[in-house]
C-alpha cells in the first residue's frame, strides 16, 4: 500500500492526489488547497498528505451548490487546509485507491469524495482561532447574505454593540458591514457572468438587485466594464 500513488484531474479546477504511503502514518492527513489553477496544468503536489486536493473558488462553489457556507472558506487569507479527523481520511483514501470506476463514474465518485471532505472541514472548528465579533458576524451574514440581518439585529446575535461591532468589522475585513455585503454580491455577480450562460437581468435579480441599471452602474464602477462587455471579454479570452 505505501507505494501507492494516483493523481487525478477531475475536472477543470480540480485536482486530487491520493498517496498511500500517507496512510502509514498514525494520524492520516488531508489538505486542502484553495486555488485557481490554470487549464491544463497538472499541480506537483508538495504534501505527504494522504490526500491531496487542489481546488479553485469557482469549483469549490460548484461543489457546494453556491451555498454561501462555501464563502467562510473563501472570506480569508488561507489557501490552505487541513482535515483532521484521521478516521474519516483513512476510510476515503481508501475508497479511492480501491476504486474501480472508470471515466465519468470515476470523476462523479471523485467529487463525491471532495464534498465529503469539505464537509468535514466545514464542520470541524476553526484551529485555535480566537472568534471576534467580526467572524462571528461575518458566518451569520454568509448563511443569506442576500436577506441579512439589520445591523442591531445581528450586534444582538452576536453578543456585541452596534459600535463595537461596526470597529471590529472594519477592523478584520476593511469595509463597513453594508459595504461588505456590496463587494459580495457583485464579486458573485461577476463569477456568475464569467461562468454561466444566465442572463443578465436574472443574475442581477438572483442577488438581490431590484434594478438591472442598479447593478450595471455598480459592476461596471467595480470592475471597470458594464456586465454585458465582461461577459464578452471572457468568452474571447
């Protein structure tokens, strides 16, 4: 078994290597590495983790069904993540080593694995990081975002003046809390347009926008084109 090593590219964005000499190890680790990889390269590794996976934002929405949980993961600095429960990552390193399906059952049985371990992370408590107001907030926000909490409501939920809450916002992420909420929905706004073919206007009203002119002047004002010219921009790249 330890000399045991499959590399997968799933599919575009992701990417899973399983080695089983990670699994002689008393506590089998699993890393998670959040980042764009460009189309056709094949990453190198550079973990003795039993299982490797490289992941971009964009794939990793997709995997989670847009839920906004994906955006706690997203939200920070860290690229890069580990799941520590050696239970669970032994048992999936060696489904996948065991695996005998081939082409698209293999990649539908890969991502099935993936989630698995997003999951656990997602569920596992954040490593010996202290919560202040602002991440406390910042999760309560993510759970829908597109119907937050007034900002008495949410310094009542999480245990903190308005005035305290709004300095230990800004403090963490830069931006007030409605500013944050703004720089969400069009950053989505604009993987959405990149990435699928929706119309315009739906994706404007998906998040939120009771006006497309709304969201036009706000897109192009971040991103330096209207929705319309991005999305023509991308599609000749």
């Amino acid at each position: 078994m330890q000399n045991d090593v499959q590399r997968h590219s799933v599919c575009a964005g992701l990417e899973i290597k399983v080695a089983g000499r990670g699994l002689d190890m008393a506590f089998p680790r699993a890393v998670i590495h959040l980042q764009s990889i460009p189309e056709g390269l094949e990453t190198d590794g550079g973990s003795d983790a039993a299982i490797l996976v490289h992941l971009s934002p964009s794939r990793l929405r997709m995997l989670l069904g847009n839920a906004p949980i994906s955006e706690s993961l997203l939200s920070g600095d860290a690229t890069e993540f580990a799941i520590d429960n050696p239970t669970l990552v032994r048992h999936i390193a060696l489904e996948i080593l065991r695996s005998d399906y081939r082409d698209d059952c293999l990649r539908i049985f890969l991502k099935g694995k993936v989630v698995e371990l997003l999951v656990a992370l997602l569920a596992q408590p954040e490593d010996g990081r202290e919560r202040t107001a602002a991440m406390v907030a910042r999760d309560i926000l993510l759970r829908d975002p597109l119907n937050p909490p007034t900002m008495g409501e949410l310094s009542r939920l999480v245990g903190a003046s308005q005035r305290r809450l709004s300095t230990d916002f800004q403090r963490a992420f830069g931006l007030t809390v409605t500013e944050w909420l703004a720089d969400w929905r069009l950053c989505r706004g604009r993987e959405l347009i990149a990435e699928s073919a929706l119309p315009i206007a739906e994706v404007s009203a998906s998040l939120g926008y009771a006006h497309l002119s709304t969201f036009t002047a706000a897109f192009a004002k971040k991103f330096g084109a209207p929705p319309t010219r991005f999305r023509s921009h991308k599609a000749s790249e």
